[in-house]
C-alpha cells in the first residue's frame, strides 16, 4: 500500500531512547505441531495485539530412516501401519537439507518470521538418539543465525510416546542429550537449551521420574522443563472424552502448580544451582472441561504464579494457538486448516498476557536532540538483541481529546526496515517494503477515551529474519561474536505522523 504523506502532520514534542526489558513472567506461545499446523504471525499478532517472549515450533530429525523426510503421517496413511518416527513437521536442515521433503512448513522461514516480529525462537526437535556428531554440528551451525534461540531436543523425555524413546535407553538419552548440550555449545554458543522431562508425578515422591538416568542431562542444560497440563484428552483423536472413558483426566491447577515448583526445587538441588525453570506446554483441553472451565483453570494458575512469593518460574508456553483438537485458542476449521475459530480461550489469554506482569516492560532513556527539520541531528542506533533486550525510540506527541487517525508513514532510510511499534500497549508490525501502518486499532477498546499524550515505541529488528555478521560489533569466525546476538542500525530520520482527534 504505497500511501501519499499526508499534509496534516504532527510533530513529536519529545524523543528519547527505549529499553525492552523482560517481563517479570515471561509468556511463551506454540504455532504448529502434530495437532494443528503453523500460523503466520502478522495474524497472531493481530489476534493477540501483542508478541509473545517466543514461539515454539515442534520439528523432528530422522535422517536414517528410509521414510525420510517425508512426514510420519503420510507415511502411516500409504502403508496403514504404525509411523517409522514423530509426526512433527519434518527439520529441513541439517546433512538433510538439500532433500526435499512432502509437506509442512520450512522450519527456516517460520523461525524468519517469528524473528521480523520482535519475538524470539523455540525451536522444539526430536531427534534420533543414533544420528552421528556430523548431524548435530549441522544442525548447531544452521541455529548460529537466529539470536537467542532455545533449543528444546528430545521432550517429556521420560516418557514412552515418542519414537526416541524406541531407539535408546533413558540412561542413554541422558546421555546423548548432554553430548548434543556439548555440540550446541561450541558451534551455536548464543543457544540455550531445555530439558524437558517428567518431574514429579506425585508429591509423595522423593525423586523425579527417571531422575538418575538423567542427572548428567540435567547439569549440562542452560534451561530446565516440564510439561503440564491442567487437564488432558491423551486419547485424542482416536476416541472422545465422554463420562466413562479412560484416555482423559483432569489434574486441577493446584496440582500441578504444586508439582512444578516441586520439580523445579528437585533441579535447583541436583544442579547446586538455581536454573531458569519454564513450563514448556501449558494448557487445560477443552475436550475434557469444556470451553468455559478451560478459562477458568487457566486463569486460576496464572494467578498463582502472579501471587507466589518465591517466584521460582521463568516462563511459560501456551500449547498452543490453533489446534485441530480443543488445546488451542482456535480450532482448525475442519473444513480449512488456513482458518482458525476463535475459543472462549483467546480472550482469557489475551487478558493474561495483557497485565503487566506477564508483559515486557519498556523504559525510557536519554533524549535524542531533534534538529529544526524534525529529524535526528545525529543518526541514532537502534539494537534488537531480542525480544527481551533490545534498545529502540519512543516519540510522544500532544493531542488533545479521542483519536479517530493515528498513522504513521515511513519514508527514505525506514522504508526497507523490519519494525516493532506499540502504542496505548497494543503492538504493530512493519514489514521491509511496507511505508503505511494504522495505529488506530489500539485505541478501539476505548473509542471516546481522552489522551493527552500518545507515546509511540519503535524497534527495528532483523528484516531478513537473521543475524547479518556486517551489522554486529565484530565479524568472522570467533563464536564470541557480537553479531550472533545482536544486530544495529542507524536511522536519520522518524516516521511521519498523522493524529487527528475527536475534540472533548
């Protein structure tokens, strides 16, 4: 949309500079799996009207299978027996990458354009225990790129379900898992991977599920996991979770709550240390509560992490966004998986993920000299780091009553630029090419609200999806590089505002 500039423009009667800083809970979201498959994220965001700390994707790696690569689903459809491996989309990189696979989105350009949109990346993968160090250094060295990406390898590890658990012991997926902590380590040093298991199943217990075979897994991890849900359909999709049936539970929030923060002591004592502790899915399944108490006992968690003193949690990731079963905060149209029904869900999430303790917090620097055309009397650097740590403008203007127009369009250097922008805390993104976007939808919650000020933050983050070595601090080949996180930019002039507003 390439829109004329319009005449009736409005000054900023103050720049300064911005920090994103990390929430005090940080809220995760899952975007595709075997369930459901992956949303681009110009519509999550604009259901969510906000990015999350990160997304999860759910990806698996088994080269050495002669079904390889295409899905374990398609494969199961034209023989009619059990999958050779997980049904999760099939990686696209890795010794793999020049063979083409048959369906499911290219892992690369979700992570491009989870990155455009200020977020950071999960990158869950099942991999198979047997692989050689070739593939996991490939798979490392394809990560190197994408910034502070956590990477999850081998979930709920202490379980059965999955086919790596076919292939190993649990003393040697401990095992592997810290070889493949070793590997990352050295050749994508900016990663940070999860383990995820089982923890405590009962509080009686005295020690985690299969916590001696995984001890050496557990200290070499940078974040520990487990998976929780408040209530569960496991038999899904096989049969219904109707009164009578065996494959459904629900656990109740204070459970599992109780659990968590159990397991997460359990890894603080094995490890000597306290180390990040997240929730890797999350959720309560509307097959098994029903749409309303789904809200209900989400909510109810979320407020016992808001409330507890200890404080022991550091974040959390929805499973997930769209779903072809009831965990999701829309349901795959049956008809057409590219359209989601919106759950009672969403708006109980949104409402979360809109109080300020599970949001970003942005703080205001120092001030940015203007000279007398309106623009930056010295070019002023932006960082993206990430979603948690990233440095950026905010531009506040004078208004006087309720907005009906709040534009901004963007000219000469921001043309080409990937942009984050929130205002009234609602978020909007500016894809590169895109010299248009409207801000009014921030304000449509309370359209005859009064302002005085309206505050525009600005962030720019890598426009191609990746880090770019020429725009770090240093380049070449010292895995110390300032580049693998973060990525600068020099902007001259700021966007061109229009707010007209509906006179008090």
């Amino acid at each position: 949309m390439n829109n004329p500039l319009p005449h009736n423009t409005v000054r900023p009667i103050s720049v300064t500079c911005a920090k994103l800083l990390p929430a005090e809970c940080p809220v995760d979201l899952g975007d595709g799996s075997e369930r459901g498959e992956y949303v681009e994220q110009d519509y999550v965001l604009s259901r969510l009207r906000r990015p999350m700390r990160a997304i999860n994707l759910m990806y698996c790696y088994y080269p050495l299978d002669k079904e390889w690569p295409k899905r374990a689903s398609f494969v199961t459809a034209q023989k009619g027996g059990e999958s050779p491996y997980d049904d999760y989309f099939p990686y696209s990189g890795g010794l793999t990458a020049k063979r083409r696979h048959s369906s499911g989105p290219d892992v690369f350009e979700c992570m491009k354009d989870i990155r455009r949109h200020g977020e950071d990346v999960i990158l869950t993968i099942t991999i198979d225990p047997k692989v050689s160090d070739d593939h996991l250094t490939s798979i490392a060295r394809d990560l190197r790129p994408f910034g502070r990406i956590m990477v999850r390898i081998n979930h709920e590890a202490t379980g059965t379900w999955f086919s790596f658990n076919k292939r190993a012991t649990y003393e040697e997926l401990g095992q592997f898992f810290a070889h493949c902590c070793e590997i990352f380590h050295k050749e994508a040093p900016q990663a940070k991977i999860i383990l995820c298991l089982d923890g405590y199943t009962s509080l009686k217990a005295e020690q985690m599920v299969r916590e001696d075979e995984f001890t050496p897994a557990i200290k070499a991890a940078d974040i520990v996991s487990v998976d929780r849900y408040l209530s569960l359909h496991w038999g899904w999709p096989g049969d219904i979770a109707e009164k009578g049936g065996k494959n459904f539970k629900s656990f109740g929030a204070r459970n599992v709550y109780a659990l968590a923060k159990k397991s997460s002591e359990r890894y603080d004592m094995i490890c000597g240390k306290h180390k990040p502790m997240v929730l890797s899915e999350l959720n309560a399944d509307g097959d098994v509560n029903g749409p309303y108490d789904q809200c209900r006992m989400l909510k109810t968690f979320c407020g016992m992490i808001k409330n507890d003193r200890d404080k022991w949690l550091s974040g959390f990731t929805l499973y997930q966004f769209r779903d072809r079963g009831r965990l999701g905060l829309e349901i795959q149209d049956p008809n057409n998986e590219n359209v989601g029904i919106e759950q009672p869900l969403m708006k109980t999430f949104r409402e979360i993920i809109s109080d300020p303790y599970f949001s970003p917090a942005i703080c205001k620097g120092k001030s940015v000299r203007l000279g007398k055309n309106g623009s930056p009397a010295s070019p002023v650097t932006m960082r993206w780091g990430g979603s948690e740590d990233s440095e950026g403008i905010a531009l506040t203007y004078e208004v006087n009553g309720s907005p009906v127009f709040c534009e901004c369009y963007f000219e000469d250097n921001l043309t080409d630029a990937s942009l984050m922008l929130e205002t009234n805390g609602s978020w909007f993104h500016k894809a590169p090419g895109t010299r248009f976007v409207d801000l009014m939808p921030a304000f449509f919650d309370m359209p005859r609200a009064k302002y005085d000020r309206i505050t525009i933050h600005m962030f720019m983050t890598p426009s191609e999806g990746t880090n770019d070595p020429s725009k770090g601090k240093s380049s070449g080949k010292d895995p110390e590089d300032d580049w693998a996180v973060n990525q600068y930019y020099q902007i001259r002039t700021l966007p061109v505002v229009r707010i007209e507003t509906e006179k008090p």
